[in-house]
C-alpha cells in the first residue's frame, strides 16, 4: 500500500529508472541479445521480483525502455523547407553523434527481424522519429517549394539516409560541412523546376 507521503512512489521511480538505465547500458554494450534480467538484477540493485512486477517479461521491458530512448525531435516552422530541415539534420547529426538510441538503435533493427513485438515497437519509434520531417516536408508541398511527384518518403530517406550511413555504416563524423552539403544536395534534388 502506497505512504501518504509518496515515498513509496518515489522508490518505485527510482527503482524503473535504474533497471532502464541498467537496460539501456547494456542494450549499448551487446545489443538486445546480451539484455539479461539477471545482469540487471546485479547491476542496478533492483530485486528480481521487482524487475518482474513492472515488467511481465525481457521483452515487455525492452519495450518499455527502448520506447524511452529519445531521438523525438519537433517539427520546426522556420517558414521553408530549407530552414527546417537544417534544423532537423543539425539535431540528428548531434543525436547521432550522442544520443543512447544512436548505440541501440541497430540492435532493436536487428531483434526486430525476428521478434513481431519487437518489430512493432521499432516500428511505432519508425514512424515517431520521422514524423517531423513529413511535417516539415508536407508544409512545403503546401508552399510549392517541392516538385511535383516527390514522395515525402524518398526526401526522408534522402535526408535521414546519408547520416545513417555515415554513422552506422562508414564511420566517418558527421560534422556541420556534412550536415550543409547534405541540405544542398536535398534542395537541389526537390527543387520545382
């Protein structure tokens, strides 16, 4: 039974947000693979039992905490397409570059090839994570700043596809010069004609 005085609340919390940090830290050193409920146990402090009575199983709990991981991002209204997607890359490039779902991110694609409430989940982030730029896209579609027959989505992957690559496939940093380049490259691309 909850305390009056909230402290019972207030351990709750603490005690979720150390198994999602535990989580979090491994999930970065070995993928969702090497995500252990006993590893957990040892490294946070939190009882196993506990672990169990927020989260059902592994699963449910990499959900719940890759679903935490952050990347969201807003969709700025600079008034052009230019504007905003230097504001969307710079934030990506910085996420990139910083953030945990950059380390995480791969292994969740990976585990989401063979597990459909991972596939979901790593889906639904998909689609939280790009909602930003078809905001931003589709306002210019409205303006006329976009050729006809562009697809949002091929100006997504245009714009998401070369900081991937350099992150996750190439290695090579990801600075402010490809970050620009890779906005001229889109503006030029979309341009009406």
């Amino acid at each position: 039974m909850p305390e009056l005085n909230g402290n019972f609340d207030k351990r709750v919390e603490r005690s979720k947000a150390k198994v999602v940090a535990e989580t979090y830290r491994q999930l970065a050193a070995s993928g969702i693979s090497g995500v252990s409920i006993d590893e957990i146990t040892k490294h946070s402090g939190v009882s196993k039992t506990t672990i169990y009575r927020h989260w059902p199983s592994r699963s449910a709990l990499l959900i719940d905490a890759c679903s935490r991981l952050g990347g969201a991002m807003e969709a700025p209204d600079t008034g052009n397409l230019k504007g905003d997607l230097q504001l969307l890359l710079a934030t990506l490039a910085d996420q990139l570059s910083s953030a945990n779902w950059s380390s995480v991110y791969p292994s969740i694609i990976d585990a989401a090839e063979r597990d459909p409430e991972l596939r979901e989940m790593q889906a639904a982030l998909h689609r939280g994570f790009m909602e930003p730029f078809s905001v931003s896209i589709q306002r210019a579609k409205t303006r006329g700043e976009i050729a006809a027959g562009c697809e949002t989505s091929d100006v997504i992957g245009m714009a998401v596809g070369s900081l991937f690559f350099r992150r996750w496939f190439s290695r090579d940093e990801i600075t402010v010069a490809t970050v620009t380049a890779t906005l001229e490259i889109i503006m030029r691309a979309v341009q009406p004609a």
